[in-house]
C-alpha cells in the first residue's frame, strides 16, 4: 500500500541523486550489498545489546539504500537484471531476519515473555514474502496486502525506536501490530492465488 503511493513521488526525489551514482558507475548490485549487508550487520550489534535506538538509525541509514537500487537499475543502460532482482531479494530477507534475531536474542536474555510473539511475527512476516515469491515462480502476480515490506519494516523499527526511548509497552503494541498485520496480509495473498488459479 505505501509503497506503490510513494513510489512516484520518491522516484522523482532521488531523480538527480540517481543520475550522479549512474555518472559514478555505481552498479545497482553494489547500493543493494552495501544496504542489506549494513542493516544487517547493525541490527545484529546494536539490538542484541539492547540499543534499539541507536540501533534503529544505523538500521534505518542503511534500509535508505533500498530506494536507489532499483532506481539505478531501471535508469541504467544494462536495465534490471534477474540476478540483480534476486540479490536485492535475498539481501532484503537477511536484513529482515537479522532485525528479528536482534531483538529476540535481547528478550531471550532477560526473559521476556515477548520472545513467542516476536517468532510469531518473524515466520508470519517470511510467509507473506513467501507466499508472493512462490505465486511468481507460478507466472501468479501477488503484489498487494495490508503490510508489503515497508510497512512492517516501519512498524518494527518504529516500535524498536520508541522502545528504546523508553516508552512504555511500545515494543509489545508494535510486534502485536506486527503479527495481525502480517497475518492478515497472508490470508490476502493466498486468497490472490486462489482466485487466480480458479
């Protein structure tokens, strides 16, 4: 939802910034490794520790990488390649893998009884982007849903962020948010498959 109502206003935003990596030579391959590679690594150290503040911005630095990828591989003269679609995909899964474990290896140290929910919302944020790839490899479109990646992305790094300012049950309401959200975007998907495949 928030990603096909932004992408037109942010594709026009990084527009000059585009064209200067292009000038640059910097592959689209490369933003999308220095991105997933840097999310990851930063989720892994900060969150674990417990600075989920600190670990949001360094996080949230790195997620920015995501908007150019894309944008330089389709204004470039190679275009979008398969291997670079699969790459981006890959390295988007770790980073989002990465921002779970993080934040469950803090839990699980100090016992808190949100470690079930927070597995809860990572297996049920892995199928929506599995079920999507699944229906693709099937020639299946299965865009949509109430929760793409960048909303549970923002859901998350928000509900870590305020946590990490200390505000009260703000992680529990966010990973709540997280997994009906989720959820519900998995039950959407897979009515989208079922109803193309009738």
């Amino acid at each position: 939802m928030l990603q096909r109502s932004l992408r037109d206003p942010v594709a026009k935003l990084i527009a000059p910034l585009v064209k200067i990596l292009i000038k640059l030579r910097i592959s689209a391959n490369l933003i999308s490794t220095i991105g997933g590679v840097g999310s990851t690594i930063s989720a892994l150290y900060f969150f674990p520790k417990g600075e989920f503040f600190t670990g949001v911005l360094w996080v949230a630095g790195f997620v920015i990488f995501d908007l150019f990828d894309g944008a330089v591989a389709r204004s470039s003269s190679k275009g979008v390649s398969k291997w670079g679609a699969v790459l981006d995909s890959t390295l988007d899964r770790l980073s989002d893998a990465a921002i779970f474990i993080g934040a469950l290896l803090f839990f699980i140290e100090n016992d808190d009884p949100l470690v079930p929910l927070i597995i809860i919302a990572a297996v049920a944020a892995f199928m929506v982007s599995y079920i999507k790839a699944r229906a693709e490899s099937l020639n299946i479109m299965c865009d949509g849903g109430i929760a793409e990646r960048s909303e549970r992305l923002i859901i998350a790094l928000v509900a870590y962020a305020l946590h990490g300012l200390e505000v009260a049950y703000a992680m529990t309401i966010g990973i709540w948010v997280l997994v009906l959200l989720s959820m519900i975007t998995v039950a959407q998907r897979m009515l989208i498959v079922y109803k193309a495949v009738k």
